[in-house]
C-alpha cells in the first residue's frame, strides 16, 4: 500500500471515528434524547472536588482528603468509561434502530422481557408470567404449607387485633389473554401455580379475591389489559375492585350500567423495555384504554398520590371503615374506585415501603393485601405475627 493510501485511509477512520461528535452537536436539539432505558444513566465522574472543598472548608483532615482523591483517581477511569459509553452520540437512536430490526425483520422483541404476541399485543415474561400460564413453575406440598402458614399466622394477628384480612390476587395479562401469546407457547395442564395457592389457602379459611372468572366474563367485550403493558387498564381494574369490595360486603354498578368511554392512554411499560416507548405511540394501532364513571365518588378526596410509596384518601362514604391494603402496582388503577366506598383509605407499596408498624399507626378495619399473580413467591416470605416485636 502506497503512502498516500494508507494517509487516505486512516483520514476516512478518522472521521468515521470522530465525525459523530460535530455532527450531534449541530443535530443534538433537533432530536430526542430521552432516556428510554428504564435505568439511571451514569453521571459525569469527579476527580475528588468535593473533598478539596471539605478539606478547604475545615470539615474534612488533610490525611483524609489525600486518600479519598486518590481513591477517586483509582476509581475514575472505570466512571468515565460508563459515562463516556451511556452519552454516545446518537446513542439513543442507534439503540431504537436495533429495536426496530429486531421487531420487524426477525420478529423479535430486542428485550428479554418481552415477548412479541400475536395481532400487536406485548407480554412480559419476567418474573415467570409465562411460566404461570403454562403451569410449569407449580408449587411443592411443603411450599404450599409454607404460604398456608404465613397466611394462616397473618390472619390470626388481625383477627386479634379486630381487623379483616383479604388476599387479592390480580390475573396475569398473560392468563386472560392467553390466545394472544405465539402459537409456541403451550399449556401442560389445567392446573397452575395461582389455583394452587387459591385452593390451599381456601381449604384453610382465608379469603381471597382472584377475579380470574370475573375479567374473563368481559374480555371478549373489552380489551380489559394494555396491549403495549403489563397491567390491566381503568376497566379491567375496575372489574378487579368490585370483586375485591363484593368480598368486603359493598355492592357498586355492574359494568352494564357504567358509563364507558374508550381512550388510547396506555404507560407503554412493555414497549418502553424494548427502547420502543415513541416508536409505538406513533406508528402502531392505538392503545385500548378507558374512562370509567358512573359509580358512587361519595365526595373521595385524595391526599396523596405518590405511587412508589403511599396512596393516601378520605371520602363520604355511608361505610365508616377504614381500608388500609398492601399493594403493587395492579392496585393504582383500583385506588379512586375502592377510596370511594371508605371513610379513609391507605395503600402502602409492599416494595420498600410497607411496615407492619403502620398497622398500629393507622388503626385500619380491614387489611388487604394484594399482589399480582406473578409475584405468589412473595407469599413464602410476608408473614404477620406476634414476633414481629412492634
């Protein structure tokens, strides 16, 4: 190779290397730059700034400062590596081009978590959504027990206390739309993990709502899940809640004498794993959703909203009692629905935030917990009991 092929050469590397930076930064605002990732994005790394203004402000010794920089500089390099490979130019539309070869030439979802269903739905297959559906993750005899106990031990400690103990267990997207999941996804037998628990925990005399028949009595009528997320949407939730206060001794409207208008709000959960959150709210059939009213409000007033932590309402409801429900994230479509129908409603996240402390703080009539069907694991481990030492 001649000299002056070899400098052309490595001109053309050069700028295929460094061309992307000028070009983004002459493009940059005209383009969308969200993050789509669903994960904290590393931040840009300091060589110990903070610990010279420490040192300089009297609030940190010399020896100290010297070794928390040090460390910083040891550390520095591996920080700038995931900051410099987290805000690479074009990162973000790199990222949704894959997706989007991956979704329409390979007809793959480009996420672990997702699965690619048939007539545009999404579905999720962490935390064995699938597995649930196929009955291939049952439970043993002595996991059975092991929840029976737990709920057994829980319900005790109520009662003792004078409080209603209910168990929700909200149907996987999966379970009631199965016929939407690929042609390769196959049942083993009727039987499946959520029954399991259902039928055990029955025979030991603890209630339980699973809306399993009800969902499925309207789902050829309405679209009662997401197609683009996990969750179900405003209806489906709402079917959820009037088994849920049908089971606590309050009767609101059936569905028939609701009034029903469909919009195309969705979260967009399962799109937005595969980067492709834009992609579907723009370019694929819109997402079934709906405004439900037409159910006694009772003057509900919210005081807060926070749904990583605390739903917290009061209303006028001619039912004096208070609710106080353990939830995921299946109960924040549920929330306004079940508030309406109690003097004060409180609804902790069972991730992080619940603890059984606020049972006495809150003093409530009735203890809900409700957990997704996908999440039975956590009934081996939630248990309240007497040595919980509050």
């Amino acid at each position: 190779m001649t000299k002056k092929r070899a400098a052309a050469w490595l001109i053309c590397f050069a700028l295929v290397i460094l061309a992307p930076l000028p070009a983004y930064r002459l493009a940059g605002e005209r383009l969308d730059v969200e993050n789509t990732e669903n994960r904290q994005m590393a931040q840009h790394p300091s060589f110990g700034k903070a610990s010279v203004q420490a040192y300089l402000d009297g609030n940190l010794a010399f020896r100290d400062c010297v070794r928390e920089v040090w460390n910083n500089l040891k550390a520095y390099p591996g920080l700038y590596t995931s900051y410099y490979n987290d805000h690479l130019p074009f990162r973000s539309q790199l990222i949704e081009l894959g997706s989007l070869a991956s979704v329409n030439l390979f007809k793959d979802a480009a996420a672990d978590t997702v699965m690619l269903g048939k007539k545009d739905w999404l579905f999720y297959t962490d935390e064995g959504s699938v597995e649930d559906y196929k009955g291939t993750n049952l439970y043993s005899t002595q996991e059975l027990e092991q929840i029976r106990d737990n709920m057994v031990a829980t319900r005790d400690y109520l009662d003792a206390r004078g409080i209603e103990f209910v168990l929700m267990i909200p149907s996987n997207k999966e379970t009631i739309y199965s016929e939407y999941l690929p042609d390769y996804v196959k049942k083993r037998g009727e039987t499946t993990r959520a029954q399991q628990v259902v039928d055990c925990l029955q025979e030991a005399g603890i209630r339980i709502c699973y809306p399993q028949e009800e969902l499925m009595a309207y789902k050829e009528q309405f679209d009662l899940y997401w197609h683009y997320d996990t969750h179900w949407n405003s209806l489906g939730a709402y079917i959820g809640a009037r088994a849920l206060l049908k089971e606590l001794g309050i009767s609101i409207p059936e569905v028939e004498e609701l009034s029903i208008e469909q919009d195309a709000f969705s979260p967009y959960d399962l799109a937005g794993m595969m980067n492709l959150k834009g992609y579907y709210e723009k370019n694929r059939p819109a997402d079934v959703s709906y405004n439900v009213s037409g159910y006694p409000e009772n003057g509900r007033v919210s005081l807060k909203l926070e749904d990583a932590t605390e739903l917290i309402y009061q209303s006028q409801a001619p039912d004096g009692r208070r609710l106080f429900l353990v939830r995921d994230s299946f109960a924040w479509g549920m929330a306004s629905v079940l508030a309406s129908q109690f003097s004060y409603t409180y609804m902790p996240h069972w991730n992080g935030c619940f603890e059984p402390s606020m049972i006495e703080r809150e003093q409530p009539d009735i203890f809900v917990f409700e957990l997704v069907e996908r999440r039975l694991n956590y009934l081996l481990s939630f248990r309240l009991s007497e040595d919980l030492g509050e």
